[in-house]
C-alpha cells in the first residue's frame, strides 16, 4: 500500500487550494511530484495554467531547484500574474536532495523581491515548500 494520506487531508487542502482558484504553475520538470500536480488540478477543478498565461492567478505554484537561474528574479516574475491577495508557493528539493536550495537563500531572494515567507510544508519525500506572500505597500497590479 501506498504511503499517500487520504485525499480529504491532502496536501493541496493544506496549501490553501480551493475550488475555482486559479494556479499558475512554473519550474515544471520531470522531477516534479506528479502525484501533487493531480491532487491540485483535482481539488481546483481545473488544470493549472501555465507561466504563459495572461489571466490573474491566485496562486503561483513555483517549482525551484538550485541551479535554475538566478531565485531573486524568477520571483519577481511569478509575481507579476498574482491577484492582489495572491501567494506564492516556492517548491524546492529537501534538504540532502540534489539541488537544495538554502532556507537563507530563500529568505534573501524573497525579501529582495519584495515577499515575506509567512510559513512552510513539507511535500512528499521530495519537496518542501514556502509560501509567499507579497507586501502590502507594493504597487497595485497591472
């Protein structure tokens, strides 16, 4: 049997996710949880949409691995689609994974990009996650 919790505990519930919300994802490759993706579009009742997008998010689901450019500017740029009360949550490798990305690191780019991380999840044996959220005295949205 499989280790997965129950669906009506899971891990996109614990992020926040509710139906009819827009989550934009970005960083997708083939080391992402699959398993995670499902559960998302399944709880939304949509797929995700991609960082092409031109619609308004409320979510951006950002996968991020050390290595995959500079952290400080791909979160300015998964914050141009938010709604204002829109967050961010920042996947990366766990700790002892390849490609982990510092929590220091995490809080710097954040803070330079004008985010606060407001608090933390663990996704499967893989990934951990920050959720991000902008300040209040940034500009309003385009």
């Amino acid at each position: 049997m499989s280790p997965t919790p129950p669906s009506d505990t899971g891990i996109a519930e614990r992020l926040g996710l509710k139906p009819g919300m827009i989550v934009m994802e970005s960083g997708y490759d083939d080391d992402v949880d699959e398993d995670l993706r499902d559960e998302i579009a399944e709880r939304i009742g949509d797929d995700m949409v991609d960082e092409d997008t031109d619609e308004v998010v409320d979510v951006v689901l950002l996968w991020y691995r050390d290595g995959d450019g500079d952290l400080t500017d791909v979160l300015v740029d998964s914050i141009s689609p938010l709604a204002d009360d829109g967050y961010i949550w920042l996947l990366t490798p766990k700790r002892g994974r390849d490609n982990y990305v510092e929590p220091s690191d995490i809080a710097e780019a954040a803070s330079i990009a004008g985010l606060s991380q407001t608090s933390i999840a663990t996704i499967g044996h893989e990934w951990a996650a920050a959720r991000l959220v902008g300040r209040k005295s940034s500009g309003g949205k385009r």
